[in-house]
DNA sequence: AAAAGTTGGTGACTAAAGTTACAATTACAA
DNA sequence: TTGTAATTGTAACTTTAGTCACCAACTTTT
C-alpha cells in the first residue's frame, strides 16, 4: 500500500478500497507553498482540486473586489470548481492557499466517471454543496443584519478556529478585502477591540484574540 | 399513457421513461392556492416538493427577518428541502406560493433511491445546487457593494421577469422583506423612481414598470 | 356608514460606515 | 543606516440608509 492510499484512506474513510484506489492512480498530487494562487477567475478548470493538507481561501471577486467565500480545510473540495469541472465552465472563483499545502488534482472525466460509479463520492459533493450553501445563507444574514463590528469578530473566531491559533499573522487590509469593507474601518474598529480588551496587536502584524 | 406522465415527460424532458413512470406511482400532486405556505422553518421535510407549475418564493429567516433567496419556477425544486429530505434535517427555509401551483411531492426514501439510480435525477440536483450558489453569491455582491436603490431595481426587474408581467401587485412591506430593509426606505425609492419615469404606481398598490 | 386596520408618504433625526487626507510607525532593501 | 515602501492610526467629513413620528388614503369589518 502505497503511502498516497494510506493518506487517502485516513481523509475519506467513507471511500471505498478500489475508489481510493483509482483515486491515487489518476490523481496527480501537488505541494504547493502558501500565498500561491491556485486558480483565478476565469481560468479553465480541467482538474478539480481536493485538499489533503494545509488551508485555502476562496474567493469571490466583483467588480475588482474580494469577498471571502470560505475556506478549504483538508478532506475538502471546492464546489465552485467542482461545476467548473464537471461542466466545462470558467472558474467564477479564486484560490488562494493560506498554508504549505497539499492537493490532489482529480481529472474531469474521471470525476464525472466516479460520480456515477461512486455513490460515497457523489455524496461527498452533495454534502460540501449542502455545507456551503447554508454557510453562504448565514453569511447573508450577517451582511444585512449585524454591524461591521460583529462581523469582524465572527471573522476573527472562524480565522482562529480555522488556522488553529489565537494570534493571526493578518493585514488589515487583507481583513478589509475579506469582509468587503474598507481598511480604515477595520483599522479603528480593532482599536476598538483593543481598547475593549478583546484583543490586541502585537508588532508584526500580528492580531492576538484574547 | 397518464396525463401526469405526459406533463412530468414535458417538464423533464432529459428524464428516462422508466424514472418518468416512477416519479407519476410514487409522486403526489397535489394543486395549492396562491399565498400558501407550504414549508416553515423548522419543519421535518418527508416529501421533497417538484413545482410542475406556478412559482413558489423561498425564504430564510433570521431572527425575525425575512430574505428572499429564490423564486421556484416550473421544473425546479428547493434544494434546501433536498439536503433537509435526503439527511433528516428540519427545513432551514420557508416557502410560500406566488401563484396557484402545482406541486410534485416525492417521498425521500424514492428521492434517495432515485438518485443512485438515475443519473439525470442526480445530475439535476447538482445542477439546482450549483445555479443557486452562484446566484447567491451575486446577491451577496450586491447586497455588499451596491446600494438600495440598484438593489431594488435589479428586484423590481427580476420579479418582472420571474411573474412575466410589467405590472406588480406587490406591497411595499413585501419589498422591504424581500430584500431586508426597511419600508419607508421602499416607499421613498418608489417615489423617487417614479419621478425618473422608471416606475408608475398605479392604484390598488400596483407598481408598473415602464 | 362608522370604526378599525392596513398601506403608503414624508420630514426630521440618528447611526453606521465609507471617504479623504495625512501623520506616524514599522519593515525592508540598498 | 538611511531612505523607501508598506502598514497602521486618526480626525473630520460625507453619504447612506435605518428609525421615529405622524398623517393621509384606502380597505375591510362590524
């Protein structure tokens, strides 16, 4: 058993040996250094990428501006290149790593291939469509519905939990872009933070929750 | 040959005769006024609702705020009945009806057995999945970098569109649900996109578009 | 037809967040 | 280390939209 399968298994324990199987056999797997641009809105996506290691963001951009769409955490894929994927579409998204990360890239036809041979596989697209559609619908409700005080602090609990640290190696503008406001909002509102005891910055940039 | 089956056949054209002939045993059709609601938030989803005809508007609710997040039309489904149906979850959405309708219901336990047997029934769902998550992402774009009055317009457009009439019996309140503001904000625009000759405002609470 | 409820119109006010403009600080490279 | 670029801080201002208060018009109920 190669150490690819062994990985795969530990990752999707619902998939079946000869899935994981074909999996490692037609799947060509990436290192890729974080801060790297995986994808760009626009680009053809002839290989749908599934995270085995490392964090992703995904964006969505309009207009020239970001919006943060979620994050790709291991065992994922992204929906959005998944229906590039699997119909011949332009990305409407872009991708960007957030770790040294590692990915498989699956083939399109075999992804369409599986989806009908594998049930475990075409359920786990149900389940990142089902997952990511109720996410959007609650980011939705927070945009018409809480402060830009609030959403940052959501923002910056679901960064910790997601990198798994309290102390966040983050721009301000970058938080900015993230939440579709402007910098100087974030800049004061984080202040404010401050001053509330909630959090506080440290030099390099470095966003401590507390 | 039924006249259910000759409906279904029409509506799905893309569906085989043999899932055609098990969706009209196994589907119950049942006919349902305008302004009916038809699934609450919170409601076990037993039967996954197929509109054959009329339009249905899909909600979600946020502490007491309603949002508008799709129209059904004709052929389509409620993917969020989908993933409550397939997985045994409560209903994250309200659905009333905009029109007389037409509904299809189908029992979960067929729609998951349909699903493992009939690539088109699959392939159907993903295609729901996807076009709404990409319709949801440019509501949120919207909704983030575009102000009320563009947003109201683009509404005012598609319920146009959705309905297929220029003139809209819709109240001022409903608006301002819709797309969660508030209604003298509605009422103001209205006036203002009266005096730009986009809009009349005929009486018996019509908004006509020019 | 009078009363009660619903809907729409409007001015005045408030609050929130986006913008401008620039200063201060920190990081980085020559 | 010194100059340059990037980042952060902040005050003042503007804009947008949400809120309040109230009235008028229209509808429905009694």
């Amino acid at each position: 058993m190669t150490e690819l399968v062994i990985k795969l298994t530990q990752k999707f324990p619902f998939f079946s040996k000869n899935l994981i199987q074909e999996i490692a056999k037609y799947g060509v797997v990436k290192n890729i250094e974080n801060k790297t641009t995986i994808l760009t809105t626009g680009d053809n996506v002839r290989m749908l990428p599934v995270v085995l290691d490392g964090i992703i963001k995904v964006y969505s951009i309009y207009e020239d501006k970001e919006f943060l769409l979620y994050y790709l955490k291991s065992s994922e894929s992204c929906i959005m290149s998944f229906s590039a994927c699997i119909e011949n579409k332009k990305s409407e998204i872009t991708a960007i790593t957030e770790s040294d990360s590692t990915l498989i890239l699956l083939p399109s036809e075999k992804v369409k291939f599986w989806l009908k041979k594998y049930e475990s596989f075409n359920k786990l697209f149900f389940k990142l469509y089902d997952q990511r559609y109720l996410d959007m619908i609650n980011t939705l409700n927070h945009i018409l519905f809480e402060n830009i005080e609030n959403r940052l602090l959501r923002y910056l609990y679901e960064t910790r939990r997601i990198k798994g640290t309290s102390e966040l190696a983050i721009k301000h503008r970058e938080v900015a872009e993230d939440l579709g406001t402007a910098r100087e909002v974030i800049s004061r509102l984080l202040k404010k933070l401050e001053k509330d005891k909630i959090i506080t910055q440290l030099k390099g940039g470095i966003i401590k929750i507390l």
